[in-house]
C-alpha cells in the first residue's frame, strides 16, 4: 500500500514540476518524494544573487515554496498555502547547492503543516520555513 501513495505522489509531483514554470527555471530536481514529504535540490545561479553578493532571500523562499507545494499536494489533493514564513540563518552564494526537505508535521482533513529545512552542500542550515496549506479537495491529476 505505500508503495502505491508513494506511485502516486511521485506521479503528482511530476505533474506539478512539467507544469511549472518559475520552479524550472530556478532549476528545481526532485530528490526524493514520498507521501507527505519532499526533497528537492538546485544550484545557486549568478542572476539569483542580490546587491549583497549573496542569494536573494526570494530564491530561498521559492525554494523552500516548491519543496512544501509537492509534500502537501503530493497525495492528489489541491492545497494552497494559507500561512507561510522563513527565517534565513546563513548566506548562500553563487554555485552553493540548495537542498530543501519537506517534513509534513499536520495531515488534517482541510488543512496540513509542514517544515520545511534548507541545507547547503556542506549540510549547514541555511533557511527554516514553515507553511500551512489548505486542502481544496480536488484532485491535481
């Protein structure tokens, strides 16, 4: 049976990323996706860098957005966000790898909670997020 949600998350999530534009082109990779949870990965590019030398805090959080767009709707239930919020603990470059892990925390009948930890390719937190999502009930695919 969980090989079966896990079928169907990944089938969701390839939906959502071959129809989203803006996470293509940050450069968005799955990693791995499982029921309620995601990981995602993308390498920090020189037009995403801000007046600072470092990422815009926007890339992170878009980032982080995607990661928790695929755990909450990866059981094929259209969620939206209702609460987001980010806290950037450390700055990230040009060529730094982003991984961003999806942990569900809630997976309640109309609304879910997610944290959501970004790393750098030394495994140093780089950004905490936590989103609230409303389920819809529809189905994505």
């Amino acid at each position: 049976m969980n090989n079966e949600k896990n079928i169907l998350a990944n089938n969701v999530v390839s939906y959502m990323l071959q129809h989203d534009l803006f996470s293509q082109w940050l450069g968005i990779e799955t990693v791995e996706i499982k029921e309620g949870y995601s990981r995602i990965k993308m390498t920090v590019r020189p037009e995403m860098i801000n007046g600072f030398d470092i990422v815009h805090g926007g890339i992170m959080f878009s980032l982080a957005d995607s990661a928790f767009a695929f755990a909450c709707n990866n059981r094929n239930n259209l969620s939206v966000a209702l609460d987001t919020s980010i806290n950037f603990t450390k700055p990230v470059h040009p060529g730094d790898i982003l991984i961003a892990e999806a942990k569900e925390l809630h997976n309640g009948k109309s609304t879910g909670l997610y944290h959501i930890t970004i790393t750098n390719q030394r495994d140093h937190i780089v950004a905490l997020f936590k989103g609230t999502c409303f389920r819809t009930g529809k189905n994505l695919i």
